[in-house]
C-alpha cells in the first residue's frame, strides 16, 4: 500500500493579495522545495495548480495500520517544514498547510476517486482548525454523499412546497393561551416529517435558509392575519424564530416589512426571536435593524437566553422586549441550586430592564409550581402542549394546569 497527499496552503491568496503575486509565486517555489526535501528518491511531487500540490507516496507497507502509521509520520514532517520561516524578496513571512491523507490500498481505485478522496480528507483538516492532517475514510465519503442528497431534496422541497407550519402554546400564569411559537417542518414524500434538527443547520451552509426563512416569515404573518378574523384566535401573539444569517441579510427589515403589507397582519402580534450569538455579531447593524423593525410594531424575544455569552451591557443597548429562559435550566432546576439559582436571577433582572420573561422546555407540573413561585408568569412547553397545526392549539385554559 502508498498513499495520495492533498496539500493545500492555508490563507494563500491574504498573501497574494497583500505582498503581490511575484511574492506568491516565490512562496510556491519553496514550498515545493521543501516538499521535495522531505520525501524519498521514490516518491513523487506536483502541483496541481494555485496552491495545490499532490504527494504519492509509495511502498509503505504490506500492512495498512503500518501504511497509515508511515504516512502519518511523513505527514507530520511536511507540515512542520512548511511551517517554518519563508524569506520572499526582503519579507520574512510564514504559512501553514492542510494536509489530507488517502491510502492507496487497491492498484484498481481510479486516480481521480484517489484524488477526490485526499481532497476530502484535507477539507477536514481545514475544518478542524488548518494546521493539521486528515485520513480520509468511507464513513467521511458517505457523510459527504448523503449531505449532497439532503441538499438537492431540500432545494426541492422549497420548490415543491413541503415544508409546513407547527404551532407551539404559549401560555399566562393562570393557563390561559396568549400566543404560540411557529416552528418549521419539513413533510418529506419518503420520510415523513422531518424536524428541523435535521435540516436547518444545512440550509444555514447553504445559504438555502434565505428563501426558507422568507417563506416562514410571510407564512407566520398569514396566520396572524387569519386569526384577527376569529375572535377566540385575535389576541394571539407569534413569535418566529430568525436566524443569524437571515438577519444579517440586508433586504432582511425590507422582507418584514413585505410580509406584513401583504398578509395584513397586525405587526404588534409579531415576536421575532433572536439568539445571543446573533446579537454580539456587529452591534451597530444590529440596533440599527432592531430599531427599524421596532418601529413597525413588532417585538423582539431573546431566545435560549443564559446559554451563550450573555452581557448586560448589551441587554441594556438592544431595543428587546422578552429574555427566553433557555429549557436547559428549567429541566434541572429542581434538583440542580445552580440552574435555579440562575432562573431566580433572570427573573429578577428582567424587571429593572423593562422585559417581560417566558420559560420554555416546561414539562411538568412541578417546574411549573418552581417557576411561579420565582416569579414567572409565562410559559411553553410539553406540559400546556406539543407543537402542532395551528388547529390543534388550545382554545381556552389549559385543563392539565
């Protein structure tokens, strides 16, 4: 057995672009000097092209651990070598690689499968911080498959329209319905319902939760429109979830604004629901969107909130309207003093800065009991309802409360 080497330098075009192409090209030469210096007589160097090059490395071992061992070593040495110092036309400069790593097990594996699989590996590499090597494996190959399959079905479902509308209850201190939170489903023509576990952090790399935020967003503002028209229904509240790089889209406050015009929605029912990740990202854009989408009406809820990097000064700055107790805390604070601890504070603080709070993940009765006792006078969760259509949210007080 031998083995493929994908190398590709970290961060080449900062360089190219900063010290000029000349200065590139002189890198590139030493780079594969260097390579060249750390490989035996047998084996053999390349560049692909750009900042690519390719290592074969041969009669390594009958056995594939001792191969993989071998191949491992020489890749260590390669990275360390590329790591060191580059003197370039009066600049002392350095750079680093990403290495992947293909056993060439079978003399039959087609060189462009050996190629892609190396490629693969080094793609991990960069994802695991650059710097550092990846073996490729099947397991890696398969992932790879089945996340381009979910890709291609997801861009499907969006043209086909299977995604769907949930409902969750959100409810008062005395058990009374005062809103729900719209959650997305995916109806799948083979595998049923999907939750968004499975699918949402793909169209976040995708760029694909662009059109499917949107279609949330105008669903969420038809529904409210629709229960305006029904009495028991009108003074619901929806809040609708946004993610980081839907905000951050810049016809976002544009998008808002659309939805509302053309359901009719009243825009004082509407919650958006941020998370603290989203709002550390550029606080300038984000008070500046939050405050134009304020004035509309609209409210903003801060979701999961203590988990992330959670900041008073910027809860001070933000033009919020409700903290979300993340569930996290509600499930343990009866048997974890800091997870209640935690809540008393939230519940505490929220007041000083004129925001309302709501705790989710509620389960149980007893929890429900905790959290009034500490002030809370709001709620969602398994214990006033699973999500479901919107037909099937309760029309009164909860009869489990």
């Amino acid at each position: 057995p031998g083995a493929l080497m994908f190398v590709d330098l970290d961060n080449f075009k900062v360089l190219n672009d900063t010290l000029g192409h000349s200065v590139g090209d002189l890198l590139l030469q030493q780079v594969a000097g260097r390579l060249l210096d750390c490989v035996r007589e047998s084996d053999t160097v390349a560049r692909l092209g750009g900042d690519e090059f390719v290592v074969m490395l041969e009669g390594l071992s009958e056995r594939t651990e001792a191969a993989a061992a071998k191949a491992q070593g020489i890749g260590v040495k390669l990275l360390a070598a590329l790591n060191e110092p580059y003197e370039l036309a009066g600049y002392r400069c350095h750079s680093t690689a990403s290495l992947g790593i293909a056993l060439i097990a079978d003399r039959h594996t087609p060189v462009e499968d050996l190629l892609k699989q190396a490629d693969l590996a080094m793609y991990q590499a960069k994802a695991a911080g650059r710097n550092t090597l990846r073996f490729f494996n099947p397991d890696m190959q398969a992932a790879l498959e089945a996340r381009s399959a979910l890709e291609t079905q997801l861009r499907d479902g969006l043209r086909d329209g299977q995604f769907l509308l949930y409902y969750q209850a959100q409810v008062d201190g005395a058990g009374d319905l005062t809103g729900a939170e719209a959650l997305v489903r995916w109806q799948h023509p083979q595998r049923g319902l999907v939750a968004p576990g499975e699918f949402i952090p793909l169209a976040e790399e995708t760029g694909l939760i662009l059109p499917l935020g949107r279609w949330v967003l105008e669903s969420a503002c038809a529904q409210l429109a629709a229960w305006a028209h029904q009495p028991p229904r009108a003074h619901l509240t929806l809040a609708v979830n946004v993610s980081a790089r839907q905000f951050r889209d810049p016809g976002f406050v544009d998008q808002v604004r659309a939805a509302l015009a053309a359901s009719g929605a009243d825009p004082h029912r509407l919650k958006l629901e941020l998370t603290e990740s989203l709002l550390l990202e550029d606080v300038t854009d984000t008070i500046a969107k939050m405050t134009a989408l304020k004035s509309l009406g609209l409210g903003f809820s801060l979701d999961d909130f203590g988990t992330g990097y959670s900041s008073l000064s910027y809860l001070k700055r933000l033009p919020l309207d409700q903290l979300k107790i993340d569930q996290s805390f509600v499930r343990d604070a009866l048997d974890n003093p800091n997870d209640a601890a935690i809540i008393r504070a939230i519940l505490a603080l929220a007041p000083n800065l004129n925001l309302t709070v709501i705790a989710e993940g509620v389960e149980t009765p007893a929890q429900r009991a905790f959290l009034i006792a500490s002030g809370c006078r709001a709620f969602q969760g398994y214990l006033f309802g699973r999500p479901g259509p919107a037909a099937a949210l309760p029309q009164t007080r909860q009869q489990n409360v």
